[in-house]
C-alpha cells in the first residue's frame, strides 16, 4: 500500500502526468462549483432568515467568512508545498507553492474588504487597529512578500526555496489570527462554526454558509489547476512532452 | 419578500451588494487571468515551434532556465 502511494506520489508530481489530469478534472470542477454556487447564494441570500439583532446585513457573512477561511487555508497549503520544496525539491510544489500566493492574497483582500463594509453599519467604522484585523492585514502582506519575492529572483529554483522559507515562518500568523478574539479584546466576533463547542449559529444560517465555503474550496482549485497549467507549460517550454503537446 | 425588498436588504443595500460585487470580480478576475495566460503561453509555444525552432534553439534563446 505504501509502495503503491509512494509511486502515486511520483507520477502525480511529474508536471506532464499533473498537466493533463488538471485539464481533464477542470471542467468538472466547473460544474460543480456552479451547482454550489447557486446553491450558496439562494440559500444565504432568499432561504436564511434575517438576523434578529444585524438585520440583512449579516448576509455579508456569506461571502466574508468563506474567504477568511480561505485566506488561511490557501496559506497553509502554501507552506505545506514550502515544505515538499525544501525537503524533496519536488517541481510541481515550487509551481503550486507560487501559483497559490496571488489566489491566497485575493482571498485575503477580499476578507479585509468585505469585513470592513460589514464593520461599517455595524461596528459605526471602516477599520479598527484590533488583533483580528491586524493579524489578516499582515497575512495579506505576507502573501504580497511572498510574491514579491518570488518575482524578484530570476532563477526561479532559487526563487521557490527563498518563497517557501518565508511562507513557513509566516505560518506563525495562522494561530494567531484564529485565537486573536480569544487572546486579546476585540470588536471582532468570537467565532461560531469553527470551536469544539457546538456552533452557535442557527442551522438555517449554517448550511448556506458551508456550501459558500465549499464552493468557494473548488473554486480556489480551479483557478491553482489553470495557474499551474499555464506556469508549467512555461517552465517546461523546452522539453519534449510540452513540444508533442504544443505540435498536437 | 417582494423584489424591491430584496435588493434593498433592509436597508443594508449598499454594504452588501458592494461585497457581493466585490467577490464577484475577484472570483471572475482569477478564474480569467489565468485562463487567458494558459492560451497565451499555448499560442506562443505554437508560433516557436511552427517557425522552425528546435528545442535546443529555444533553450539558447533564453538562458534564464
């Protein structure tokens, strides 16, 4: 079994063998993030009920939480490939550890943004200097650094392994933004869905909310597959597999 | 729940339709971007190939790799 997975392992990362699995999974990935989708919204937005305390603004929910969550989960997928880079230089974790950061820092902008126009009607401010909003702050500089770095070294081997240092050490913000509103005072919310406890949001508001966040997960692995399809055809320009690709 | 009642979200209109907006261009704009690069990267391997350059030519054109 370990045999088998290892050799699994091997041809997955192998870039031809990865190229054309993305390009086959793509448009199912596509389908099922339009199902989710629409699922998503028609739940948040016409099935949940309004809040009884926010009102119809807590539908931003919808969108805020999923891309918070994503924001971390794309930058622990970033310093997992960084690891897979240090450990066995494998080609296919540098191209992913790179095509991650410019999806991971979308997703972060977009929780900033989103958290700040709910904050608005109901906190009375755009941004405060709280440790929830902080610490997404400096994780979306971490992932600007990230790839800002990486576009800075040219030999892009050299420029994957200074990347995935950078995105393990960053990986200390990750707890941090998580327990932010236990450790310190915050205007932030505790959280609801993601503790030991029983969430504390009503289920009419809690699937919507994970189908989002669902459909927000395959949404961030078809945007990875087209980056790493295209980063890839790019590196490996000179080689025979891209060349019979190309010719066919 | 009428229509008009619906887009104005009690009144909320502006803070969550701005969100949604926003999430929409930013989903449409990485699902795009690198769509269009993939087919670009494609054309121009297709154009080097077609014009007669061997790998090994295309490897000296560009040394960075």
């Amino acid at each position: 079994m370990f045999k088998w997975f290892v050799k699994w392992f091997h041809r997955f990362g192998s870039p031809p063998y990865f190229y054309r699995l993305a390009g086959l999974w793509l448009p199912w990935l596509t389908g099922l993030f339009t199902i989710l989708l629409i699922g998503g919204l028609y739940g948040g937005l016409v099935l949940a009920p309004t809040d009884y305390q926010q009102g119809e603004s807590y539908r931003i929910i919808f969108v805020h939480v999923p891309a918070a969550w994503m924001s971390m989960f794309i930058y622990m997928v970033m310093a997992t490939c960084g690891i897979v880079v240090l450990v066995w230089r494998m080609k296919l974790a540098e191209v992913v550890l790179s095509c991650a950061a410019p999806i991971g820092a979308s997703f972060t902008f977009l929780a900033l943004i989103t958290g700040s126009l709910w904050g608005k009607p109901m906190w009375g401010t755009y941004w405060v200097w709280d440790a929830r909003l902080t610490s997404e702050l400096i994780l979306l500089f971490l992932y600007l650094g990230v790839i800002g770095l990486y576009g800075a070294i040219d030999d892009k081997r050299v420029a994957a392994r200074a990347v995935a240092i950078l995105a393990i050490v960053g990986m200390v913000n990750i707890p941090i933004i998580h327990y932010s509103v236990e450790w310190w005072n915050s205007l932030h919310q505790g959280a609801t869905v993601t503790k030991f406890d029983k969430p504390s949001i009503a289920w009419s508001m809690l699937w919507p909310l994970l189908v989002m966040a669902l459909a927000f997960k395959v949404y961030f692995v078809i945007s990875l597959f087209q980056r790493v399809r295209a980063e890839l055809l790019h590196r490996e320009r000179n080689t025979r597999w891209v060349e019979e690709l190309v010719k066919s | 729940m009428s229509m008009s009642e619906f887009f104005n979200m009690g009144g909320y209109a502006v803070f969550v339709w701005t969100s949604y907006g926003l999430a929409f261009v930013v989903l449409l704009l990485n699902w795009f971007l690198p769509y269009q690069e993939h087919k670009q990267n494609l054309k121009k391997l297709n154009r080097q190939f077609k014009s007669g350059q061997s790998r090994q030519e295309t490897r000296n054109n560009d040394s960075r790799t």
